[in-house]
C-alpha cells in the first residue's frame, strides 16, 4: 500500500520515545509531532534527525485502513492494546 498523502495518522496516534526534533523526549498517544506540517506530512522526511521508526513504517491496510479516521482509530487502538500496564 502507499501511503496516503495528507493522512498523518502515523505521527499522531502512536507513540514515539526516541528523540524528535524539538520533542527531545519523543511523543506521548495522540499527540501531533511537532514535525507535522499544517499539510501532515514529515518535515524531516529522508533526514538523518527522523526516528528510526518512523523511517521503518510502512503503510499497510490493516493499520491504515481506507481513511485517516480509520488509520487514527487502528493505530490507537494499537499503541492502547500494546502499552505496558502501569
């Protein structure tokens, strides 16, 4: 699947604990990455600064599903279903 442009979902519904350009803590769920542009896409896209995972993401139907309503919904309820109890 190729990535939708304009979706996002992925640098907003997960969460991110490795570094971000000024989110030195990474990103907590649901929380816009700072490098979101006003358009979603990765300001630091192809740039060594971006975190490894988010370079190692793939767009999949079963995380993206067939809109950014479903993507942020499936890659919530992820990051929920796959969280450490506290």
């Amino acid at each position: 699947m190729k990535c939708r442009a304009g979706c996002g979902a992925c640098c907003i519904a997960p969460s991110i604990s490795s570094p971000i350009p000024g989110m030195p803590q990474g990103k907590p769920a649901g929380v816009r990455c700072m490098q979101l542009t006003a358009e979603n896409h990765c300001a630091i896209f192809g740039q060594p600064e971006r975190p490894a995972v988010c370079a190692a993401f793939s767009a999949d139907p079963e995380v993206c599903g067939a809109s950014t309503a479903e993507a942020l919904h499936l890659l919530g309820w992820l990051e929920q279903s796959t969280a450490a109890a506290v």
